[in-house]
C-alpha cells in the first residue's frame, strides 16, 4: 500500500528533490557514521572531523580520510545510486541534496547535484585557500602539503563546528520553495542543517517520502515512511 503510494506520488511529480545521507551508500559499502563501522581506531567521526582535531593532530585526521578515500575509490555506485541518476533525466526540475562526500552520486552519472558537505576528493590549502581535486591514494606526504604554496592540505570537507560553503544553502533553499516531492534517503537526521532543509521542503507543501530501514528524526514528519534498504525500495516505487 505504500509503495503504492510512493509511486503514484513520484509518477504525478515534476519538481523533484532527493536529500540523501550515509545510508545510500551503504550497499555500496561505505559504512555510515553512526551504524556498524562508523568508528576507526576507536573515534568517532565527531571526534576527527573538526577544525580542532585537525589543528591539534592533521597527521591523524588525514590518515583517517585516507583510510576513506580507499574506502571510497574501491565502492561502486549502488542499484539506489543507479536510479537517483536515472530519476535526474526523467524530472522536468530535479536536485539531488548530499551530506555524502563520497562522490558515488556523480559516478552515477548525477549532474544537478549539491555536495552540501564537500567532496573527500577535493583539497584546500590552509594558507592560499586553493581549492582543488586531489585524489592521490595513498598520500605520499602525510600531512600532504600545497603543490602552489606549500601550505598544510586540508579536506574541503564542512566540519563539524564550521560554517557551509558560502551560498550553498541558499541554492538548496530556492530549489526546495517549490519542489513537489522531497525523497529523504539514508539519513538519521542528526544533522540540523539537512534536517532543517527537510522541513523547510515539506512546509513549502512537497510530498515527503522516506527510505531508511530505521527511523530518523525527520520519520514522524514524512508523509510515507519506507523503512527498508533504499537498494530494496528504489527500484520498487521507480518504475521508469
Ligand atoms: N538504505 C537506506 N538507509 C540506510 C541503509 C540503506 N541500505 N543502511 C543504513 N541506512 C540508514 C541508517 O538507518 C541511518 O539512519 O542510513 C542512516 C545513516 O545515518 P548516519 O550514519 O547518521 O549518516 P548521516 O545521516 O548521513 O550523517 C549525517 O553526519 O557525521 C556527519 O557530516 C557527516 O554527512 C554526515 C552527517
């Protein structure tokens, strides 16, 4: 009954968003952060994914990220990241919204796509600010250094404690005031910004479904709670 629904809701849709968190990666096998595996030697991502820790400790916080960036190279996109893609190119307006940094939506071939806390992939220097790819794997210098400037490399990742990239919530914001559905997928909502996004969505009047074998914090707000995998799911309500 309520794949059903699901469907029908996404068939009578034009304007679409799909907000997606660690979850959808998952069966790509990534591990979330806080499911099974979402510790590494003991910490916790809140633990290694701040400004603090880095200032305090970037040898650790970069062998952390290296250990995900091989994570990360080795995964391949997921049946749920197949059809997201594949959900782009059917929307008259669509927007895929990620707290992933994982890059498996892109490689699945998403464009209109907001990587709303960085890329694993991508490189800021603390000294000239150069933002650039970097997928070198393994480091060959840890902490790895600014080929411009010599600087000390950080992750272009939005830490825990920092600020989003200037701009990037406000395109979020506009494409969100006049979506028609809003698909949340694999995200325990513990984020507020994400979830601060979510609402906004359905209080503009979209649809909201969810894809999550557990509950979040955004279960009771959403219209059709789908709770199993999204690889189960997906390919059951899209039916392109
Ligand atoms: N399909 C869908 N959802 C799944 C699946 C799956 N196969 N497997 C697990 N999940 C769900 C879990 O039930 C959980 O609710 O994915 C969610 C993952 O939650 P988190 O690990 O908290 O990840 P996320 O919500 O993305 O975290 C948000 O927190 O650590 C920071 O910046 C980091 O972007 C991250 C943010």
């Amino acid at each position: 009954m309520k794949i059903e629904k699901a469907k029908e809701i996404l068939k009578n849709s034009k304007n679409v968003a799909v907000l997606t968190g660690a979850g959808i990666s998952a069966e790509s096998g990534i591990p979330t952060f806080r499911g099974e595996g979402g510790y590494w030697r003991n910490y916790r991502s809140e633990d290694l994914a701040t400004p603090e820790a880095f200032s305090r400790d970037p040898q650790l916080v970069w062998s952390w990220y290296e250990m995900r960036r091989g994570v990360c190279l080795n995964a391949q996109p997921n049946p749920g990241h197949k059809i997201i893609a594949e959900m782009e190119n059917y929307y008259p307006e669509f927007l895929v919204i990620t707290q992933n940094v994982d890059g498996l939506h892109a490689r699945a071939g998403n464009k209109k796509l907001l990587q709303i806390h960085g890329d694993i992939f991508t490189s800021r220097c603390t000294d000239c600010m150069t933002i650039e790819h970097f997928d070198e794997h393994p480091l060959s210098t840890n902490p790895p250094l600014c080929p411009s400037c010599g600087g000390l490399l950080r992750p272009h990742i939005v830490w825990f404690g920092e600020a989003y990239f200037p701009g990037m919530i406000d395109k979020c914001l506009n494409f969100l005031k006049s979506v028609d559905t809003i698909c949340i997928i694999g995200t325990s909502g513990q984020v507020s910004v994400p979830v601060q996004l979510a609402e906004y969505a359905i209080s503009q009047g979209a649809k909201s479904i969810e894809i999550n074998p557990s509950t979040s914090t955004l279960t009771e707000l959403v219209d059709i709670a789908l709770q199993a995998p999204a690889g189960e799911i997906l390919p059951k309500i899209w039916d392109k």
